[in-house]
C-alpha cells in the first residue's frame, strides 16, 4: 500500500475509534477526508438516505446536509485523485453510490417488482398510498421513455421484464 494510502488508512480507523486525530500537517487532509466520510456515512444511518447536494426546493435542503451531498459530489468528480484507501473506502461505504442516479433507478425496479408479487399488480398513479403512488410515477416515466425509445437497451430489459411479470391481465399498460 502507498504512503498517501496508509495516511488515508490511518485516520479513518482513529476516527472511528473515536481516537483524536493527528492533525499533523502532514495527516490533516486524511482526517478531514475520513471525518467528512463519518458525517456522510452518519446522515445516512438517521436519515435513512443519502446527503442531498441539490432540490427542487432549496430553501428545505438544509446547509449541513447540502454540504455533505457536496462532498460526495466532488468524490465522483475528482475519483482519479483519490488514493487506493479512499477509493476501495468509497466502494464499501454503505451510505456512498458512484452513480446515484443509478442506484435509484435500480432501488426503484425493485421497489416496482416487490408490488407486483406482493400485491398481483403494477403500482397505480391512482393509489391513495404516497408510495405506491411515487412508483406509479416512475413507472410512467420509464413506459414513456420505452415508447419513445430514449430508455437504455440495459434499463429497456429489465422494464420489459417487469411488465411480463405475472398480474392482473387488466393492470397490463399499452403503450
């Protein structure tokens, strides 16, 4: 393992002990970065999702919260300057997606295909319940998206499948 590694390897194990960090100059960098993973890795533990960096209403995103989505942000952006430690960190983080967009996509899919089993039926936009209407919703999205073909081939597979998935024959939508 490189020094910067070691460094980074170092101070996210005395940030999670709960040892003071060596603030150093040399290591100052390092424990910032692993106390800043800790908050981010924490928000998600009480929030039960990620930091956000960006809403549609900015006024209800509070400043702590917008910063920690930040500092994910600038992860994803600048990976190539992240040493090994802090990559392979990142990866088995459970708070932390390389690809968020992705990851909700997919977390959505399946939120979709566990309605279908449980209740025998696609999610309806008509649900009184705010979840099922929430999938309801995307699921238009993504029908509206393979009707004018602007769904990836991948993501095009797995709707597909979705849709042939045991229901109601009523519930099937036409596109």
């Amino acid at each position: 393992m490189d020094m910067e590694s070691e460094q980074y390897e170092t101070a996210d194990q005395r940030r999670a002990s709960g040892a003071e960090t060596n603030g150093a100059v040399g290591f100052r960098r390092s424990a910032n970065w692993a106390g800043a993973l800790h908050r981010y890795e924490e928000f998600w533990r009480a929030n039960e999702h990620p930091p956000r960096e960006n809403t549609r209403k900015r006024s209800s995103l509070p400043g702590h919260e917008r910063r920690l989505g930040e500092w994910a942000r600038h992860q994803r952006r600048f990976d190539d300057r992240l040493s090994a430690y802090q990559r392979i960190r990142l990866d088995v983080s459970p708070a932390f997606e390389w690809d968020p967009h992705e990851s909700r996509w997919q977390i959505n899919l399946a939120a979709c295909i566990h309605h279908v089993q449980t209740n025998g039926r696609l999610p309806r936009l008509t649900s009184a319940d705010p979840a099922e209407f929430a999938l309801g919703r995307w699921l238009g999205r993504q029908l509206r998206q393979l009707k004018s073909r602007t769904l990836s081939r991948d993501r095009e597979a797995h709707i597909s499948a979705l849709l042939a998935l045991p229901t109601d024959v009523a519930e099937k939508p036409t596109l």
